[in-house]
C-alpha cells in the first residue's frame, strides 16, 4: 500500500529528528547516513528513498530544526529595551531544548561554511535575525531607552555579542549556566542604555 503524503512527510520528520539527535549527541563529523539509520531504528536503504544524499538530509533537518526554532513560544514582556533582551533571551540556551538546538545550529557551521548555497542560506537567516532584532532597537531608541545611534549597527552587535555568549555555554555549561548567561546579557544591555 502507497503511503500517503502525510505518511511521507511523517516519516521525513522521524528521520529528521534522528538527525538532530545524532548531530546533538555527535556533532557534525558524526553525522553519517549510518549513524541516522541506527538511530532511527533503519536501514539506510530506507534513508536514502526519502533523503537521496547526506545534503538533502542535513538541509530538510536544518529547515526544520529553523521551522522548530521560528514557532517556539517566545518571551513577550512588552516593547523597547524589554522586547530587545526577550529576543536575546530566547537565542540563549537557558533549557534543554534551547541547549540542543543551539548545539545543532553550531555543529552546522563547519558544513555551512563549505558549502556556497547553505553559506548564503546562513547568512540570509542571520540577516533577518538582525533586521528583526534592529526594528526592537528603534523601538527603544524611540521610547529613549537607548541612545541615538544607527540601529542596524546596534543590532548587529548584540547578535554577535549573544552568539558569542551562546558559544561560551555551549563548552562551558559548568561556567556559563543559565542564571549567568542572563546576568551578562543584562549587563551588555546595561551598557548599551548607558551610552
């Protein structure tokens, strides 16, 4: 019996989430089609008629590790400097699932920055990222919670300056545990209001 499109896309998500958690638990170099089919309980035989290549596989598994990321609930404490550090916050990995998905997005970066059409993907992503947090800068400049200044400069700094964050607790989870991450987040924006 034929499967259905909803089988099908079912199917694609179980494997996906093999992915996730073979890279996780592997990191990218780890991420094999043998290791997804151990994970998932299959033969890569089975991998192979939904995902042809390794590249098919990792980009349907980023997309929606993206899709997992963009409907996660978010913080909603308001508007200005408040809706800034909430976008920041929900960037941090302050919970196990934040935690996971942050490690996948990181152990990504070595296939991204080889590979010239997820590179421009990545970028793409991290440039709507900065739009979106810019638009929470402006707001908060208007409100005069921060300074004048060029909000799309602003933006891209506490992008950087969160992935950073986000890379520290990443290999340090002892030193970077969630109540600190939060506290040198506040202290950034403390500095940024201060200018």
């Amino acid at each position: 019996m034929p499967r259905t499109k909803g089988d099908h896309e079912g199917r694609r998500r179980d494997v996906s989430a093999a992915v996730w958690r073979v890279m996780s638990a592997r990191g990218f170099a780890g991420l094999t089609l043998r290791a997804v089919a151990a994970e998932l309980g299959a033969t890569t035989g089975l991998l192979t008629h939904y995902f042809p290549t390794k590249q098919a596989l990792v980009e349907y598994a980023l997309d929606l590790l993206e899709q997992r990321t963009l409907s996660r609930p978010r913080r909603d404490s308001g508007e200005g400097l408040a809706a800034l550090r909430d976008a920041l916050l929900d960037i941090l990995p302050l919970a196990p699932e934040a935690t996971e998905s942050n490690r996948i997005w990181a152990c990504s970066w070595d296939a991204a920055l080889s590979d010239p059409v997820l590179s421009a993907e990545y970028a793409r992503k991290y440039a709507q990222g900065r739009a979106r947090l810019a638009e929470r800068v402006a707001r908060a400049q208007e409100l005069g919670e921060l300074p004048p200044g060029n909000s799309e400069r602003i933006a891209a700094g506490a992008q950087s300056f969160v992935l950073g964050l986000v890379v520290q607790a990443l290999f340090d989870p002892t030193g970077f545990p969630p109540q600190r991450q939060v506290e040198i987040l506040d202290d950034y924006l403390a500095g940024l209001s201060a200018h």
